[in-house]
C-alpha cells in the first residue's frame, strides 16, 4: 500500500516533484439500515461481503495500489532505471504490461545500449533483405527507434569475438534468454557451427586481425565485419601463407562485407604465390563482396582473381588499392558486376580483363595507377559504363590481342601518357565518352588494330586529340574535338581508318593532318 507522505520528512523525498498526488479517498454514506434493524455484527468482524454474481461477463477490476504505483505514479527515470538492467526479450515482456512501459521500454537509449553491447556498431546496421547491409544515422531515419529494428534484422547470428565465447558459456544466468546467439574464437569454427540450431548463416567477425585461417566459403553464408565507427578498418582478415578468401561451387549467394581483407606473404616475390589472392572466386559462384578494403603486399598473382565458366560475383563499394600487383582481374569466360569500387594506386593495372572475361564495370573510380588504368588483352570483354579513370601512369584504357571492350560515358583524363591505346589487333567501341587533358593524345590506335571510336569528346589533349599510325584503322565517328595542342586527327604510316562526322575545332594546331600513305576515307 502506498499513500501520501506526511511529516517533516516528506517535503526531501526525491520523487515528490514528479509524483502525481493520488486521489483522496471519499468514504460511501452508509446505507440506512431497513425496518429500524440495526447495523450488522458482520461489519464489526470485518468479513467480506458476497460478490455479487456475474452472468457469462468479466468486470474490469481496479488495480492493486502498488501496481498502480509501479504502472502510472513510478518516475520515468526510475522506471528506465528498472529496464536498463533487463536484456532484451525481457524488455519486450516488459512492454507488453501496459501502454506506459510500452513506451518506456522503446526508449532509443536503452536499445543503443543493449545494440552497442552485442553489435559494437556507433551507427545502426540495417539489413532489410538478403545480401543488403547500409548504416544509417539514427536522427535522419524515418522510424523512431532504429537501434531495435536493426537489433531485430540481425539478432539471429554467430558471432567470432577472441577470447568471450568462455565468458557467454560459462555464464547462462547473465545472459540468459541469448538461446539464438553463437560465441566462437575463430572464424574457422564458426564456419564450421553451421549446424547448429536457429544458425541463419549470418556471422559477424567483431574488431580485431585474424592471421592465417583458412577460409574456405562452399555455402551461402553471410560474414560482415561488427565494430565501432568504421567497421571495415577494425576488421581485419590477413593470410602469409595461401588466398585470404577462396569463394568455391555452392557459394553462390554468399555475402562477405565491413572488414579489411589482406594478402601479406612473407616471401612476396615467391612464384607460387602467383596462384594466391586476397579474393579468389572460382567457377560456379556469384557471392557478393561488400563495403571491403582490399589489400595485397605480393608482387606477382593479382589482389582479387575472379577465374572459370560461371564465375559471377557482385563486388560493390570496395577499395583494391596500394596493393604490390593487379588489383582485379577477371579471366577464363568469368563475368561479374563491378560497381562503386575505388581502384588506385596499384603496381600494375587496376583492373586486368583476359581471355573472354566478360565483366560489367560501372561507376568505378580508377585513379593514380603505376600501370595501366585498364588493361583488355587476348580477347578479353566487357561492359564499361560511367567509370571515372585518371592521373595513371600509362594510358588510361589499354586494349590489345583481339581484345573487344564497349566502354560508354566514362571520363578518360589526366593520363600521364594517353588517353585511349589500342593496338596489336585490338578492338573495342568506345562510345560518348571524355577524353581530355591527357599527356599525349587522347585516343591511339596502331599495329591493324581496328576500334569504333563514336560521340566522344575529346579534347585539351596536351598532344592530339586521335592519332592513328602504324597500319591502325577503325571508325571515327560523330565525335568532337577540340582544343588539342597538335592536330585533332593525325593519320601517319599505312593506316586505313574510316572518319566522318567529326566536329573538329579550336586546336592549337591544323584539324586534320595526313602523312604519306594513307588508305583510309576522309570527309569530304
């Protein structure tokens, strides 16, 4: 029972601003007593008086006092006291009681705490379907308590934490009602819990580097990096001795994203090494590759392999640079989409295409190589859309050896050499694209190579804008070009292109410039 508090003490109580002060009981007149009798000797022994009788319906009792008390009158900031020590199905029981816990027990801050304890993220983690993972800011999301929906999304999972899985075992009472979370020590084991109950196939790795496991993906899990602010810097996977990651056939639909993956052998020029990547994915598999720093310390064999028929993955907003080789390259009849990656500063080319490797590459930013930016050879494809490739050291796209790219709407510039070089048979149709402000010209073709080169602007070439030579042809076409400080087409030394509909103005120097030789149809 509570009542007011009375006496000198009460005016100290810490709650007494906050409570609400309780209705006043009213006592009921007493009932006049029938036919003068008196009152009854029942009222003076205190016995209940009978119900009375309820026909097939339930009255609404009032609540008891304390109950009331716990329900409407307990301060909030006592109440989310009470919760912040109750995980979080408890919690949700808790809310189940009224439509005030109902609200206190939703509070953001409780969820951010229990989120932050079992997640490490700062920022929630949102996974609304399979293979979709994107952090948000809580004060920008539509919903009012995004920690608890995320918490929902996610809460089926194993978790790879070093050194808690004894803690969590050996203490059931601590954190019971957790019957859905795994704890292991390595990756490796976690892998192998796959049969485990309520086991989804989410894992999350949780901050820290892990050396030399053998990470072997033959299932459709999914592996996403648990840290503090940015994730995929505090979760790292590195291997000395074999690839990082080996994606094989029934990995299909897999998902790895938010954490740092290496190749750093000791003996980095070794040969054998030329088999071991930082990414080897392998026939028959489409995993997805997400949100991942991409880094490999070898000299020969490439950071991420994507080789054989059926080989298909989707690598998305994930940085391959500074690595010691090639950063991508896709061989074998291999396919794949490649978007919003940074590629930078590596050794060789950025991205490497051979042997009717037929990729879709899109909006990737490809800069600052010490090769090549993108190299297409031995009849090596693909599909280049809104990439933005500059300032590396060779030309910006190289194509050779029967080659056949489309490259369409990129900006090719900067280049410390040329723009666009195809030759020894190469092809390709380059298509609307910005060639400019390269070191030589912005587009080369020599050795019978013969590309389509249609609707591009090229122009503020530190050379000229086309320079065909050596036997080159191809089909010059609807192109504009412009303020190049040599000729905006040189054609030299055997060569057979068709150009026609090219505006071609501003230059530095003549428009069209012819040497001997020359067998291909001009403009009239």
């Amino acid at each position: 029972m509570v009542a007011e508090e009375s006496g000198p003490g009460a005016q100290n109580s810490p709650y007494q601003l906050r409570r609400k002060s309780l209705p006043k009981r009213t006592v009921c007149p007493t009932k006049p007593s029938m036919e003068g009798a008196s009152t009854s000797t029942t009222e003076n022994f205190g016995h209940r008086p009978k119900r009375p009788r309820v026909s097939g319906k339930c009255q609404d009792l009032p609540a008891a006092p304390a109950e009331q008390y716990l329900q409407e009158k307990l301060p909030d900031e006592v109440v989310l006291k009470i919760f912040s020590y109750l995980l979080e199905q408890d919690l949700c029981r808790a809310a189940c009681v009224c439509k005030r816990f109902s609200e206190l027990a939703n509070d953001p801050i409780l969820w951010k705490r229990l989120y932050m304890e079992v997640f490490e993220y700062t920022r929630p983690m949102m996974h609304p379907e399979a293979g979709k993972f994107y952090q948000i800011n809580p004060e920008e999301y539509e919903q009012p308590n995004p920690w608890k929906e995320s918490f929902q999304q996610l809460y089926k999972g194993a978790h790879v934490k070093p050194g808690f899985a004894e803690h969590f075992y050996s203490n059931p009472a601590r954190y019971k009602g957790r019957d859905n979370m795994f704890y292991y020590d390595t990756i490796e084991d976690a892998l192998g819990g796959g049969q485990e109950p309520h086991f989804d196939g989410l894992i999350f790795v949780h901050s820290g580097i892990y050396t030399d496991e053998w990470i072997y993906v033959e299932s459709p899990i999914t592996m996403i990096g648990a840290a503090p602010g940015k994730v995929a810097e505090k979760v790292i996977i590195e291997n000395t001795r074999d690839s990082t990651f080996v994606f094989m056939e029934g990995s299909e639909d897999a998902y790895v994203g938010y954490m740092t993956i290496r190749f750093n052998p000791d003996d980095k020029s070794a040969q054998h090494h030329n088999a071991h990547h930082c990414l080897e994915i392998t026939v028959n598999c489409s995993p997805i590759i997400d949100h991942c720093i991409i880094r490999s310390t070898c000299t020969v064999g490439s950071a991420v392999c994507v080789s054989g028929q059926g080989a298909c993955p989707t690598i998305k907003h994930c940085n391959i640079s500074d690595c010691e080789n090639v950063g991508l390259y896709i061989t074998d009849h291999a396919q794949g989409i490649y978007e919003d990656n940074e590629i930078s500063n590596n050794a060789l080319a950025g991205i490497w295409v051979k042997n009717h490797g037929n990729p879709i590459i899109r909006r990737n930013h490809i800069h600052h190589g010490r090769d090549v930016g993108v190299f297409t050879f031995d009849h090596g494809m693909g599909y280049f859309e809104s990439c933005n490739i500059h300032r590396n050291r060779i030309a910006g796209f190289e194509v050779k050896a029967y080659a056949n790219p489309t490259v369409v709407r990129c900006e090719i510039h900067h280049g410390q050499t040329g723009g666009i070089y195809v030759h020894e048979k190469g092809r390709g149709q380059f298509i609307e694209n910005k060639i400019f402000a390269n070191n030589f010209a912005g587009v080369w073709i020599t050795s019978n190579s013969d590309p389509t080169i249609r609707g591009n602007a090229i122009f503020n070439g530190n050379q000229g804008g086309v320079y065909i030579f050596g036997d080159g042809r191809g089909l010059i076409e609807g192109n504009d070009i412009y303020g190049n400080a040599l000729a905006g087409i040189q054609i030299r030394t055997n060569s057979c292109p068709i150009v026609r509909h090219n505006k071609i103005h501003d230059g530095q120097h003549g428009g069209i410039y012819v040497c001997v030789n020359i067998f291909g149809m001009l403009p009239q």
